[in-house]
C-alpha cells in the first residue's frame, strides 16, 4: 500500500522460480497476501517497517532461459564445411555432413532422405575424418600442402561440448578420439 495515498501498487506476482528463490532466503522471505485480485510479494527483515520494497533480485523461469541462451553460443555449420578440433596432432581434414546435404549432392530430396534416415534411426547430422596417404613428390605438391594448410587454418574449430546448428537443428558437441573415422560425434539436443 502506498503510504502517501492509501493505494494499493499493482505487483506483478511472481512464478514459481522466484518464490523458490523468495523462500531460500533466511529473512522474512515471501510474505503474500491476496487482496482483491492483487498479489503482492514483498520481503523485509523488519516485518513493521513501513514502504517494504518488492523483491527484483530472483529472475523469472523466461529471464533464465534468456540468460542461459546468452551464454550458449551456436556455431552455425553447413554441409560440407572443414572444422577443427582441439585433438588434432596432424591437422586432419574433418568434415561436417548432413542427410539433406547428401541429398542435395545427388539430386534427391531432402526431405524424403530425412524420413528415411529417421525412421531407420541413422544420424542425420555427422562428422568424417577425411582418409590420407603418403606420397612421392610430384609437381605441385607444395602448392597443394599450402593450400591444405590454408584450409585447416581456415576452418572453425568446435570444442568439445560446444552447440552446433546444422539444417536448423541444435547438436552438441562430443569428441570420441582422433583415432577414429568420426572422431566427433554430433548429439541432438532435445527441446
């Protein structure tokens, strides 16, 4: 109530997180009271104190997905493209590949592809590490070797947990080992 006019403030009530973190406190945590309609929400360590301040320090459930959605970077990638690791010894070639992707190489439709790829429980989204061999020297063979190396310098480097958006879906990053044919495995996060 305002003290000034004998009012009642309009406070917007509280969901379930901020009671939870109103009820935590060691003070006088959350008092509330219905009156006509209003829901107020208040805490003071003086419960006689006159002009108790609402609580604003406890955030919402949408004010803490915005947050966790701040700090949650997604890198996006498209089929085809060269990535990096941080478990490179010999700059491999690692590349990421969609079933759509695949599709689009063989002019096939996507759509389909993905059906089928879902309904037989086949990734959709991948990551292959690109098979090498030894060679003699040949004409060419610095320019070819620097150009490699551009590449791989080039390419993003994904961390191990980082998220990823491949074909609009969320992934999240897990490296299984570079001894592998696919030494990143991508993990559909779930809404």
């Amino acid at each position: 109530m305002d003290n000034a006019t004998g009012q009642e403030k309009a406070i917007a009530p509280l969901d379930e997180d901020q009671l939870a973190c109103m009820a935590s406190r060691n003070n006088w945590a959350a008092v509330m009271y219905q009156d006509s309609g209003l829901v107020r929400n208040m805490t003071s360590t003086d419960p006689d104190a006159d002009g108790w301040e609402p609580v604003t320090d406890c955030q919402t459930t949408e004010e803490k997905r915005e947050a966790a959605a701040a700090k949650m970077q997604v890198i996006t990638l498209e089929h085809g493209q060269q990535i990096r690791t941080t478990m490179d010894r010999y700059q491999p070639r690692l590349s990421v590949y969609s079933v759509e992707g695949c599709a689009r190489d063989w002019e096939e439709d996507p759509a389909a592809n993905f059906d089928r790829a879902m309904r037989l429980s086949h990734p959709v989204a991948w990551v292959m590490l690109h098979s090498v061999s030894l060679e003699d020297d040949y004409p060419g063979k610095g320019a070819a070797a620097d150009k490699a190396r551009d590449e791989y310098n080039a390419a993003i480097l994904i961390n191990n947990g980082d998220t990823v958006k491949i074909e609009g879906r969320l992934y999240s990053v897990k490296y299984v080992g570079i001894r592998y044919a696919d030494p990143v495995h991508l993990v559909p996060v779930k809404k």
